[in-house]
C-alpha cells in the first residue's frame, strides 16, 4: 500500500514541475482502474489533487480531459464534505472554465453534496460558488446547465437553502441570467416552481422574490409557445394542492386553478390538450383523499374531467384515457385510495375498458390492471367485480377469442403476474386459465408466445411457494424442461438466451430456503432435462461459444448452479468445466468478467463448496474473488546477456 502511495506522489510532483503532463496524467489513470475500491479510498484521502486541478489551466484539450478523468475516479470515493472543504477554490475556478466538461465535473459534486441535507449549511456559505453556479444556468450547452438547475433545486428544497437562494445577490444573479434569453428565462422559472412544491417556505419565498408572478404573467403571452411551456411548468404548481391543504388554497388564491378551467374554453385547440394534461394532477388530488375528492367536486374540475370522456374528438378521448393510469396508480398504493377512485366512477370507467372492441383500448387497460392485481386490496376488488373471471374465460376461448395473437400476451402476463404472488389460490380458483397458459409451450407455433407462458412459469418459480406448487403438477414440470431443452439447444440465439434465463429461474434457489425437500425438487427438476453428464456437456460447450449473448446466460445458470451442493457436484464432475470458470483469459467483455466473478464467489462462499470441491480448490475460489472481477496477472521480464 505505501508502495502505491510512494508511487502516486511521485508522479503528481512531477506534474507540478511540467514533467510529461499528459504522460503521467495517463499513468496515473491506468493505475487506478488496478485499485479495488478500498485502495483507492486510502490513496484518494492519501494525496493532494490540488495539482492535478492545476493540469486544468491549459488549453491541451487532452491534458484536460485525463486530469478530469483522474479527478472524477478520485473523487467517487471520497466524502463530498472533505471534497468541499479541501478542493472549495479550486472547483471555484473550475466552474469558471472555457471547457464543459470541467464543468459538468464540478457540479457534479455539488449535486453530490446538496443531496446531502447535512451539508447544505456548508454549501450556503459557499456565496461565490453558489453564485457561479446560477451563472451556468445560462449556459448554452445544456449539459451545464441542467446540473445546475438540479443543484439549485436541491439546495433550495430546504430552509436553509431557501434563504441563501432567495438572497439579494443571488436573486440580481438570477435575473440577471433569466434575462438572456427565452431558454434561460424558463429554467430559472423552473428552479422557483420546483422550490415553491416542496414546501410552503418555498412557496412564500417564490412570491416574495416577485418571480412567481412572472412565471404567471406568461400566461398572457401572445407567444404560444411561452403558453406552452408555462403551461408545463404550470403541472407542477397545480402539484401543490396534492401535498397539503394550505398548498390547495394557495393554489386557490392565486387563481391558478380557476385559469386552468378557463384555459379549456379556449378555442386553440394545442392549448386545450395541454390543459387537459393537468387534469392527470385534478384526478390525482380526487383520489389522494376524500377532502381532495371534495375540492376537485366543488371546483367543477372533476365534472370536466368525466365530460371529456363524451367528447367526439378522438384526440381529446385519448388524453382523457391517459387519465386512467393515474386512476389505477392511486388504487394499488393504498385501500382508501382505491375506494376514492371507486366513489368518483373513474375506476369503474378504466374496468369498462376491458369490454370495448379496441383491442388497443383493451390491451392498455390490461396493462394497467396488471399493476392493481399485485396488490391485496386491488385483486379483491376485480375478482368480487367478476374481472378475473372475465380475463379467464377469454383467456380460455369461451369467448370466441380463443389465442388471438394480440390478446393472448397480455392474458398471460396478467395471470402470471397474478400467479407469482398467489401461486396456490390462482391453481386452485382458476385451473383453466393456467392449464390455457400450459397447453400454449405444448402446442403454439408462435414462438414469442412459447416463451412468454415459459417465463410465466419461471417467474411463478422465483419463489418456493411457486416451486411447491409447479412440483405437485407434475407432468407440468416435465413438459417446461423439454421444451426449454430444446429451445436451447435448437432455437435461434435470442431465443436460447430466454430459454437459459427460464431454467435458472426455475433452478434458482437461496441458501436460505435450501432444505432437504427443496434441493430434492430443484434437483429433480434438473433431471428432467436429460441425462446430466449430456446436460452439462451441453452448458459447457454453450458457454466457450462465439456468442457473447450466450455466454452470458450460461454464466447466469451457471452461478445458480454453484448455489446447490447437488449442482455443485455436477460442476465438478464435468470435464474442463472448473477450469474453464477460473481462466480469465477467454472474456472479452466487463459483463463477462462480472459474470464469471458471480459464479466464482457463489463457489467461494458456499457453505458446501468444501465438501465438494476440497480443501485446496476452494482456496483458489476465494483467492479468485479477492483479486476481484477485473485483475492481470504482472509477468516480469529478466533479460540475460548471453556469453560470448
């Protein structure tokens, strides 16, 4: 370690004396990629970087992006409060430079920092560096600016923050920037709209400064495109009335909720959709609680909402169904939620969806039902409103409607979805509906659709209630691995790729809930596939394959296997194959080294490796994973003068 150290503070001494900048700068980099994570914490805290922030006062565009470069890797590791208290001057003057990416490097950081709430006292007294940072906000390269946006926000999102940002010399700066142009006009309205939601503080302190008034003032531009963009910062605003009642009344007394009604009687048709994307926020505030549901009534807003629905114009329909996500979005989080969208009708107007002849408008709702089946409350409610009965018998043709194409894929995903979570009520309440899933890997020649149901199963099988009751189907279980053999043996490669993260799922097993009868069934299922020396013939040579997508699946399968003492075994007893798994030299690719390394420290840490493999062997497994994914070998070279 000292060595290193010695290393490091040779080289940036002789950076500090102009000695082959570049040169070094670049050694410097490729040493560290050499570092884990720990080493490089204790040579980060270890050096003075204030020399290599000096390599930035040039215009060797090179030297600048590898001193950035040596910076950014430095810094990752290092607290943002001793980055701020020891590099505070030099960031100064790196915010002040021509080149962007010296930029983007420090208000990175800065954004590190204000997400920390501990610093922003830290921060606030940082007055010149705050002050250069609102500068950037008037950026032309939006990869300056919009960090700067970020940082401005998070800064005044506190009480603190707000006050220092809302400061005579901060808000001169401010205007100063929002005067430039349209573009930057709106990012600083940006930066007082996002503070103004976080909380009332905010919210007063906007009104104070006089620029929330401006952003409402735009609304009376002749300029559309000004509307426009008002108009989408107005969404944000409106958003107040979601969090608190006194955000509602402020919303109230501004007079920005009466002008989005108004805005709907407008005869412009690009500013009527883009108000009726703010009733996406009337409808979240209707379904966030009862007084909320009360106020949107009492606003005339939510009638408005539901008379769209009767509109004639197929545009302003579509924008109103965008309204039902949020509908469903607020039903899962929480029972009363799901009773306010209940009370209001919209939720029974998404499920009415389910009965309409669009196949589109269908397909969308199922989606969107999906989500609401995962929760206890939301199945309750579609399975007594006969929903899940009505998805099962399409599901199963009854309906006339048997495996068209379009339907059949989001039938399947919704009773997988349903499955995984509930696996033994959903065999039992509704056989046909899986049994319609099953007889699709039998018989379908739709092979998107083969791999669909088969990932349905697998994905039951992620946990071991779904693996007990695949197991006691039987026959179910026999069939799967057939058809997963084959697709991996025979099928195109995205298709094999599919089939191999299939049977690692099903085969995935925590050594946590590895018990006797668990292995038992894992093992079995295994089995299933063929003979196991063919198997893992097979899963060795797939892995040395030319196709780094198929590799890489095998790795994944492979690292599930080294989890089970059965398994274990297998992988020992295939020729090459631990041999193959401890060469670092066949990846070619950062996945493919992360891969292998998973598998390597599943053996490693196996509390059944060493019964297995023996003693010596698992010392190279942990020696492999103390080297970590990434690691080459250093061959020294002796050269030897030969005798005359």
């Amino acid at each position: 370690m000292e060595t290193n150290i010695e290393w490091f503070q040779k080289v940036i001494y002789d950076i500090t004396h102009d000695k082959n900048v570049v040169n070094n700068l670049s050694n410097i980099l490729i040493a560290l990629t050499a570092l884990n994570s720990n080493q490089l914490k204790y040579t980060s805290s270890s050096l003075n970087l204030s020399n290599v922030f000096d390599c930035l006062n040039c215009s060797n565009k090179e030297q600048i992006d590898l001193a950035c470069e040596v910076l950014k890797t430095f810094f990752k590791v290092q607290d943002p409060a001793a980055i701020l208290s020891q590099y505070g001057i030099s960031m100064l003057r790196a915010l002040n430079h021509p080149n962007v990416e010296v930029k983007e490097l420090v208000l990175q950081e800065l954004n590190r920092a204000a997400s920390e709430p501990m610093l922003t006292p830290r921060l606030c007294e940082e007055r010149d560096l705050l002050l250069c940072v609102v500068t950037c906000v008037g950026h032309e390269d939006n990869s300056v600016a919009r960090p700067s946006v970020q940082f401005l926000v998070k800064l005044g999102s506190t009480l603190e923050g707000t006050k220092s940002l809302f400061s005579t010399s901060m808000l001169e700066t401010l205007n100063r920037v929002a005067q430039l142009n349209d573009i930057n006009r709106f990012r600083v309205y940006e930066i007082i709209v996002e503070i103004s939601t976080v909380f009332q503080p905010g919210l007063e302190a906007s009104r104070t400064s006089g620029l929330l008034d401006a952003v409402l003032e735009e609304l009376k531009s002749d300029d559309i495109l000004t509307v426009l963009n008002t108009l989408e910062l107005f969404q944000i605003i409106v958003e107040i009335s979601t969090v608190f009642q006194s955000g509602l009344e402020a919303s109230r007394t501004s007079g920005l909720l009466d002008a989005v009604l108004e805005e709907l009687k407008s005869d412009d048709i690009l500013t009527v959709l883009n108000t009726l994307e703010l009733f996406q926020i009337i409808v979240e505030i209707s379904t966030v609680c009862q007084p909320g549901l009360e106020a949107s009534r009492t606003s005339g807003l939510l009638d408005a909402v539901l008379e769209e629905l009767k509109s004639d114009d197929i545009l302003t329909v579509l924008n109103t169904l965008e309204l039902f996500q949020i509908i469903v979005e607020i039903s899962t989080v929480c029972q009363p939620g799901l009773e306010a969208s209940r009370t209001s009708g919209l939720l029974d107007a998404v499920l009415e969806e389910l009965k309409s002849d669009d196949i589109l408008a269908v397909l969308n709702t199922l989606e969107l039902i999906t989500k609401l089946a995962l929760t206890h409350h939301g199945f309750q409610y579609l399975e007594s409103h006969g929903v899940v009965r009505h998805l099962a018998e399409k599901l199963c043709g009854k309906e006339g409607e048997a495996f068209l194409s379009y339907f059949l894929l989001g039938l399947v995903k919704f009773f997988g979805n349903v499955a995984q979570l509930r696996p033994q009520e959903t065999f039992h309440d509704y056989p046909e509906a899986m049994t319609a899933i099953f007889r699709t890997i039998q018989e379908d020649a739709d092979q998107n659709l083969v791999l669909v149901a088969l990932e349905t199963f697998g994905y039951i099988a992620t946990t071991t209630h779904g693996k007990w009751v695949l197991h006691k189907k039987g026959i179910y279980m026999k069939e799967i691995m057939n058809r997963i053999m084959e697709i991996v043996l025979k099928w195109p490669t995205d298709s094999r790729v599919r089939g191999l993260n299939v049977l690692a799922n099903l085969l995935r097993l925590k050594v946590s809930d590895q018990d006797t009868e668990m292995l038992a069934v894992v093992r079995e299922w295994f089995n299933l596939l063929g003979s196991t020396d063919h198997v893992m013939t097979k899963v060795g040579d797939m892995a040395q394959q030319p196709f780094p997508e198929i590799k890489l699946a095998v790795l994944m399968l492979l690292q599930v296997l080294a989890e089970q003492p059965w398994s274990q075994q297998y992988i020992r007893n295939t020729p090459g194959l631990l041999e193959f798994l401890l060469d670092r030299n066949s990846d070619s690719t950062m996945l493919e080294k992360t891969a292998r390394f998973a598998v390597i420290e599943s053996l490693a840490e196996s509390p059944t490796s060493e019964a297995v493999f023996g003693e010596e062997m698992v010392k190279q497994f942990k020696r492999f994973t103390k080297e970590g994914a990434v690691y080459v070998q250093l061959q020294t070279e002796v050269a030897i003068e030969k005798a005359d």
